[in-house]
C-alpha cells in the first residue's frame, strides 16, 4: 500500500503534509512544519473588516499569517499571505493543529 502525500498547490504555495513551499520572486521558500508555532486566519467577511479596521489583532481578514518559533535563515520570524477561505478548507489536516481561526 503506498502512502499518498496530502498536497494543495496554489499559485504562491504549496502546501504539504510536512512543509509550506512559498513561492517568492528570488526564489522557493522551504518551511517545515515543525518549525511553525501558530498559523492565523481570519475568514472574510462584512463583520471581520469592521473589526480589523477598528482594532488590529491577529492576521487580516482573507490573510494566514504563517508565525515561526525562530527566524527563518536569520530573516524573517513570521510570512504573511492571502489565502482564499475555499483553498483554507482544503489545507492538509496536518494544519489543523497549529491553525488559529477566527470568523467574526
């Protein structure tokens, strides 16, 4: 029985069962997944903008805000991007351990 690796490809991502492939202008970014404290997501909507307007707490509506427990090759410690709610229900279910979901 071969295992069959849980993938979803974007046009700024893919998504595996073990890392986050971010696809940049100077070239792939490789994440793994152990290396990630907590991703954030909040779901757009009316409701969410209001409220991100308001008072800017957690990852903007319609955005995962991907945070690492250190510094990524000394650069960056948190990688943000927009990610439609269709493709956030796709994500592999290895992601729903770290994930921080707000819908309001």
């Amino acid at each position: 029985m071969a295992f069959i690796e849980e993938c979803l490809e974007l046009k700024k991502a893919t998504f595996y069962s073990d890392k986050i492939v971010l696809h940049k202008r100077k070239g792939d970014i490789t994440i793994m997944l152990k290396e990630v404290d907590r991703f954030d997501y909040t779901k757009p909507s009316f409701m969410s903008f209001l409220l991100a307007g308001l008072c800017s707490t957690g990852a903007s509506p319609g955005y995962l805000l991907i945070t690492l427990k250190k510094p990524h090759t000394g650069k960056k410690g948190a990688y943000y991007m927009r990610l439609k709610y269709d493709d956030y229900c796709r994500l592999p279910s290895d992601y729903s351990m770290k994930m921080n979901y707000s819908s309001s």
